[in-house]
C-alpha cells in the first residue's frame, strides 16, 4: 500500500471505514456471518470492493464518489491469531 497519500479531509472517512471493516471481519461478527465466512474458506485476502455494496459502508461516504486513494486500498490481508 506504500505510495498512498492521504488527505486530512479524507482521514477521517477513512477511519470510520476502518472501524466497520473491523467490526464486519471481528470474531463475533464472522462467527455468524455466513457471506464472510465462505469469502474467507479459501483466502485470507478480500478485495475492499467487496464491502463498498454494503449498506454501512455506502453511508460512510453519503452516497458520495468514493476517491481514487481510498480505491487504491484494494486488498484487505488478514491476520490469522
């Protein structure tokens, strides 16, 4: 992901996107999420267009265009603990 600058303007959306996505890939939420789990089943990357369809997601950014930096954040790696 090196290469990808930022904007102030743009830290906190995507703070708050980073909070969803750690509640939709948290233990308690995977534990009963069936999409997720057969997504995971045979990688522990997701593409981050996968989650820019679901509704939490799409009101972080107000129905607005989603900018090409936070596009660039394309693969979503997974630490297995």
């Amino acid at each position: 992901m090196g290469g990808v600058v930022i904007k102030n303007n743009e830290k906190g959306v995507i703070e708050k996107l980073r909070n969803q996505l750690e509640f939709y890939l948290g233990d308690s939420n995977l534990a009963k999420d069936r999409f997720l789990q057969k997504k995971l089943e045979s990688t522990s990357q997701l593409e981050l267009s996968l989650f820019l369809d679901f509704n939490r997601v799409k009101a972080i950014f107000g129905g607005s265009y989603i900018s090409d930096r936070v596009q660039q954040l394309r693969l979503i790696q997974l630490a297995v603990k």
